[in-house]
C-alpha cells in the first residue's frame, strides 16, 4: 500500500491524529449505520500469540459491523520463527489481506514484521505497548470530562504496557498524570524521559498512592499478574502491590474522578468490588469503545476516513 501507516505504538500518532480518531470514533459510534458496508472485501488478519477476550470480539465485531472480514490466526500454530522468518511471514500475508493487527509479546518481533508489511499493522499488545486500550480509554475520558487541563493517576504496576501507552498519550496530549507504584516496579527510566520530551502536561513518578490519587480526574489500575509474570511471582507481588489496591478510602481523594481499568480485573487484588461496580467506574464503557476506536483505526489507515 502506498504510503502506508502503522499503528505500533501511541507517538505513531500526531496529537492532531489521536483526538481526530477519538472524533471520528465518537461518531461511529452515535451512527454505526451510516458505516456500515465501508469495507466490504476487505479482510483484517489478526494474529494472538497472546490470549485475548476484548481485543479479539472487539476487532472482529468491528470488522463485521464495518462490512468486512477479520482472520483469527493463532501464533502457536505457525510456521514463524521455526521454518519462516518474521519477514516472510509478513510479505506473505500482505498478498492476502488489506491490514493485520497483532497481540504478540516481543516487541521488536512487531516491528520487523510492520517494517516487512506492505499493508497497515496494528499492535493489538505488545508487552511495551497497549495502544488501541488507550485510545478507546481517551475516547471514554472525553465522553465523560474534557481532555483539557486534567489530571490522570495510574496506581500499581508501574512497569507495564499500559502504563506506558497511558503515559506517553497523556504526554502527547498534554494531560497531567501522576503514577504511583512500589520500588522496583516503577516505570523504565526511558520510557518517562520518551514521554518527557514530547509532554505538555507533567509526568509525575511517585511511592505514594495517596499522593498520586489527589484532586485526580481519573484513577486507573491495572493488574498485578499481567500475562508475562509467571504465577510463581504472585505471593510476593501481593504483597507489594497490596498498599496499592484502589478502593474507596483511596478513591475519596479523588471524590469525583473517573475509575478506569483494562480488564480483566483481579477483583480484591488491584481494585475492590465496591469501586469496580460503584458509580465513578467507566470499565465497561472502556471495553465497549475498543470496539468503536478501533473501527475508526482501521478506517483511516485503509484511507477510508480521513480526520
């Protein structure tokens, strides 16, 4: 494809581009028939090495919604990186497909297969990255609050895929975020500083959730156990991470802030019931604009949208 974009990571992104496709998923979603049959012919391949309840039925109902075809491709059963290179693999299915999205764990793997691609690539998730969570996540923010002069916190897991998407949009946009997390799973250095020289708003690293959670618009967690921690780690990060759990002493520092998390959840882990369920959390409204967020994706990279 000429001129082709990928989607590997959020500063692949302008700032314009970002809150265009927050735009144009707001859209869709108020009028999802006015697009549908957009890309009929059209196939998405989408490939999990990863395992996957949201983003898998949120891009292939997408896909279908939008009049198209969306290809489950299990990683497990292929060819790459035993008898195929990572190259190959792509220049083949470029041949068949119009865009390919994928959930892998390596992301350099990504990266060699996008720059090998001659058709758009979408990081589904990779363990530096959860872009499309992100973009769905400021797509809920917006419906809910402006995305001016706000403050987000993010409390536990520091060293984590979607804190770094979650960071590096606010940067890109401008947001203030505050993130608290115990010693050692703080946020990489690299990755703050990557955020740093593109941020209009403060990236603040602190120990302290309370300190954080302050005067926030929006409180989000993740889990403890994301899919690489073996589960031999657990006892021990329970035991760290438990002064981190968001609950509703926690969130009366924020008393009108937003409550966001990924899913899935480790209910009475990362966050309690009462939080998870009460009146501030947007969970579901998160998962649901996956869906929209990324139809409006995968229009504009096949030049279908412009925004």
């Amino acid at each position: 494809m000429k001129g082709k974009r990928d989607f590997l990571g959020v500063l692949d992104l302008s700032r314009k581009e970002f809150l265009g496709l927050i735009d144009a998923a707001a859209k869709i979603k108020k009028k999802p028939q006015a697009f549908a049959g957009t890309l009929k012919g059209k196939s998405l391949l989408m490939v999990f090495e990863a395992p996957s309840l949201r983003t898998r039925l949120s891009f292939e109902s997408g896909m279908t919604q939008l009049g198209g075809h969306a290809i489950a491709y299990n990683l497990g059963e292929s060819t790459v990186g035993k008898k195929e290179s990572a190259e190959d693999f792509a220049r083949t299915f470029s041949r068949y497909c119009d865009a390919a999205a994928l959930r892998l764990y390596d992301h350099t793997m990504l990266e060699r297969i996008a720059k090998a691609s001659s058709i758009p690539v979408i990081n589904m998730m990779t363990n530096a990255e959860h872009p499309c969570q992100i973009l769905g996540d400021f797509m809920t923010i917006a419906e809910k609050k402006t995305l001016k002069k706000i403050k987000i916190a993010y409390v536990g897991d520091g060293d984590n895929n979607v804190t770094y998407s979650l960071m590096l949009a606010s940067a890109l946009l401008g947001i203030d975020i505050a993130v608290a997390s115990p010693k050692n799973y703080q946020p990489k250095n690299e990755v703050v500083n990557k955020g740093k020289r593109v941020a209009k708003g403060s990236i603040h690293i602190t120990h302290n959730p309370g300190e954080a959670v302050k005067d926030a618009d929006v409180v989000y967690t993740d889990t403890w156990m994301s899919y690489r921690i073996p589960e031999s780690e657990k006892p021990e990060r329970v035991r760290k991470f438990s002064p981190y759990q968001v609950n509703a002493s926690l969130m009366k520092k924020a008393p009108k802030a937003l409550f966001m998390h990924c899913l899935p959840a480790g209910r009475g882990y990362e966050v309690t019931d009462e939080v998870i369920d009460g009146k501030q959390s947007m969970v579901f409204d998160q998962a649901e604009n996956r869906m929209h967020a990324q139809k409006a994706l995968i229009l504009w990279l096949l030049g279908k949208m412009k925004i």
